[in-house]
C-alpha cells in the first residue's frame, strides 16, 4: 500500500546533497559554466542540486558522468549522482520513494530527478506494473529509450568455445552442444571444483531472498521435483547450501559446470530453467559481492551470466550462448525454456522536473546513443583504466557534433511559461526571443510552433494567477474593457 507520509526516509536534503554532490575540480569541455554560477533547481520549499540515481554496473555510471557534465558544463546545473542499485530502486527513487515493510513509502519532494538505462526485465512484469499502478501520479515520466537495447543471459568467453569447436567441432555457444546425454561440455569448461566456495553467497542469504516464489515457479514450469524442498513453500534445493545443481548432473556434482552470478542472483529465473529444459549440466552460486564475481569469471573464463552493454568483461572475446528463439508467451506464464528478448533502455525523469528545470528535461528527452556510440564508450572505458568520468568525457570532447543536438534552445519554453527577449519583455515570435519566463496574471500560455508565448487575455476575459494555459471569461453584468486584464469590473 501507498505511503505517503511526506517526511524524508533514510536521508536528509543535507546529508543527501553533502554526501552525494559532484566534486570533480577538473572540467571537461571547452567553455564550461563556472562551478561559483551554476544553479540548483526548486521543487517546493526546497531547492537542490538535479539529482541522478544510477545502477552500480559501469556502463550506466559512464551514462550518468556523460549526463552530469552536460547538466553542469553546458546547461550550467548543480548534479548530484547516487547509486541506488536495482532497476525497481531507481523507478521509486525517482518517484521519491522507497520500498518499506508495509509496501511503498514516498516523501516529498523527491532529492532524485533522472534514471537512466532503465531495463524492466531485471525486475518482473507483477513488481513493476504493481509499483507504477501504486505510485499514480508520483511515477516517473518515461521519455523513451535511449536509442540502443538491452541483452542479458548466459554468455561464454571464446577460449574454451574455440578449444572445443577445434576438437570436437561442437560450438558451445549453442544450446545443444552442452546436452549432456550425447556431449561432454564439463571437459572445456570450468566446474564447481574450480571456486572456493568461501567465495560465494549461501542461498539463504541471498537467493532466497531476492526470488522467494523461485522455487514455486520453477517447479510449475520443469516438474524438477527433484530441483526444489518444500520449507513453508518450495525453494530450490542447494547443494552444500551454495549451488543449485540441474538434472543434468545432479547424481555427480563433480561433472557440473559452474555458472557464478552476481550477489543477487541475476538471472536465477531464467538460468535454471533452461538447463532442466535443454540438459545442460550446470550448477548455478551467486557470489559474495560484484567484485568477487567479475574476478571469478575472469579466472574461470568459462560461462557466466552477463548482459549488454557494458565494460566489465569488454578486453575478452566473449559470445552470448543462443537459445531457441524467444517465445513472448510462455514468457509471460513464466516458462523459459527460450531465448530471452532484447529490451529497449529506458530513460525515467521525475514528474516535477520538467516545471523546475525545462532545459534539463528537454535534454535527456533529445538523448540518443547509437549502437556504434556504446562501442565507441565500451572501447575508451578498457582504454581509460575503467575510470567512468573520463570515459564519458573523451566521448564527449570527440563527439560534439551528436551531442550538440541534444543541447536544447534557451527559447523552448515548457507550458506555463512563453518567451521573452533580452529586456525581459514578452514578445510574439522567435525573432527577437532570447528566454523563457513564467506567465504572470492577465496573460496566458499557449502553444506556439516548438514553443510557447505569454499571450495577453482578450477583451472579455481575464486571468488572475501565474503560469495559467486560459483566460476565463468575464462573468454576466463585470467586463474586461482592455487586454491583458487580472480582474473583471462591474459594468
């Protein structure tokens, strides 16, 4: 149930701005907006830097710089950046909300402004849906994608895939060469022998936790009876409390390949039921935190579970392993024995951002990056040492032209407000416009070309508040006997 209690959860404005505002000293491009003039943006009582919450994976974190310098250097914004972890924590944080015991808890204003490289399959369809319906109208505006897509699933590095294709002509970046009736996949492949097990999660710990209802589903979708143990409901069953071994090789854990996922268990859903549908035999642990996983696999060199875009793997070949081709329905009934689907990114924006910072909002909703921009960013974030502001801000330098495009015209005025030229009068063209302000009483804002004009109200009519879309009407035996009137007079 919605909560709106409308009091800060687990952060203060100070702490949140103290502990979360940029600190780079060092500026990226050429003519930058002074630090001493940039701005903060008002939302209610409360003024504060734009905030961005990001994802801990690298690619999103280069996003998040790329879009910070932009916010500060060219539009001249104070920026915080946090990172608030899973996809639904980044919908509610920018909504301002948190998930609490009794459901969602929100708090006004919201301290966090812009999402980016949202992916709703890292969280399920029911959580986020549900999450959307709960917020109403404190849910973030969704401004579309960024321009590429999504993939993730169980991928494999080319050394061992090249070694057995050599040998045994089967490509393991399919399916059907890990079927363990017919082949061997364990003699090319890492297996659960080769990780220290003080190196991974216990499922209680942390599978459990992060997919309660797993074992019920996987159970509906395999009939693996085998698979699960019924504790109040069914989980899968774990050997030695860390690995869930597949039917493949569950008679002799030794033969099992070891699959490591990240300390949530990314993946889980999909990866057990597509070794009990196609026989591969896999055993399946989450490790101890983010960076224990990327070292596990990169000794390992072996399958693992990743997605696309992003850096952490990019100095080593690697292939996606192919599925038969993505079923959307028995997706959606939770079977997934299939390939799953590419998703477009998102871009998420606060409700309130678009009234508080026009420009920034017209910013991110002109955002786009190519395919061959995340290859370009993919091969400078290796070159750069994984530093994610530096990264970003080579693109940038090297890349004007495109982002350039993205930087919106001081005279797009947003709704409620209409342009005015240098003097600060309002005008009725682009001519001699040079920015927006807000409508005051006697005019209204209306739509003009890409932008919007502070139109005074006509004879007859009047408008008493500011940033008003209409004029009303004088009531029977009041006139308004000029244009641009606040008030009706009596006749």
């Amino acid at each position: 149930m919605l909560s709106q209690s409308f009091m800060l959860r687990f952060f203060s404005p100070a702490l949140f701005v103290i502990a979360s505002v940029s600190a780079e000293t060092s500026t990226c491009l050429a003519r930058p907006t002074p630090a001493e003039e940039r701005t903060n943006i008002t939302i209610g009582d409360f003024s504060m830097p734009i905030g961005i919450a990001s994802g801990d994976w690298q690619f999103n974190l280069i996003l998040a710089d790329l879009v910070a310098i932009l916010l500060e250097e060219v539009l001249g914004y104070n920026v915080a950046k946090v990172v608030t972890g899973s996809e639904l924590q980044k919908l509610l944080s920018v909504a301002g909300c948190s998930m609490a015991t009794t459901g969602i808890s929100c708090a006004y204003p919201s301290f966090y402004h812009i999402a980016l490289e949202v992916m709703e399959f890292h969280t399920t369809l029911s959580e986020w849906s549900t999450a959307l319906e709960q917020l109403g109208d404190l849910a973030p505006n969704d401004l579309g994608t960024l321009g590429y897509e999504g993939y993730e699933g169980m991928f494999i590095f080319e050394q061992p895939r090249k070694k057995c294709l050599e040998e045994t002509g089967l490509d393991l970046s399919y399916f059907f060469s890990f079927n363990a009736s017919w082949f061997h996949p364990e003699n090319y492949l890492a297996t659960i022998g080769s990780v220290d097990m003080d190196r991974l999660l216990p499922c209680s710990q942390r599978l459990y936790v992060e997919w309660p209802d797993l074992g019920d589903q996987y159970l509906s979708a395999t009939g693996d009876s085998e698979g699960v143990e019924f504790v109040a409901s069914a989980r899968l069953k774990c050997w030695e409390g860390k690995w869930w071994l597949a039917p493949a090789c569950r008679s002799n854990a030794s033969r099992c390949v070891a699959v490591v996922t990240g300390p949530e268990a990314w993946g889980m859903p999909y990866m057990v039921q597509q070794a009990a549908f196609h026989n591969m035999p896999l055993a399946i642990a989450s490790a101890l935190d983010t960076p224990t996983y990327e070292e596990i696999n990169r000794e390992l060199q072996s399958v693992f579970y990743w997605w696309s875009p992003d850096p952490t793997f990019a100095a080593f070949e690697t292939r996606a392993v192919v599925f038969p081709p993505h079923n959307a329905a028995e997706h959606r009934q939770g079977i997934y024995q299939t390939q799953p689907s590419t998703e477009p990114v998102l871009k998420l924006v606060s409700s309130g951002l678009e009234s508080s910072a026009r420009r920034a909002y017209r910013l991110l909703e002109n955002m786009q990056i190519k395919d061959s921009d995340v290859s370009d960013l993919l091969r400078l974030h290796v070159e750069s040492g994984s530093n994610p502001r530096l990264t970003a801000c080579e693109w940038l330098q090297a890349s004007r032209d495109q982002w350039i495009t993205w930087i919106p015209s001081k005279t797009e005025c947003l709704v409620s407000k209409g342009l005015v030229n240098e003097a600060g009068d309002f005008v009725t063209s682009t001519t001699n416009a040079a920015d927006c302000a807000t409508c005051p009483p006697g005019r209204a804002s209306v739509k003009f070309e890409r932008t919007f004009l502070c139109s005074n109200c006509t004879v007859g009519s009047y408008q008493n508040a500011w940033g008003s879309t209409t004029c009303f009407s004088c009531e029977p035996g009041t006139v308004a006997a000029e244009f641009g009137m606040t008030q009706c007079s009596l006749c």
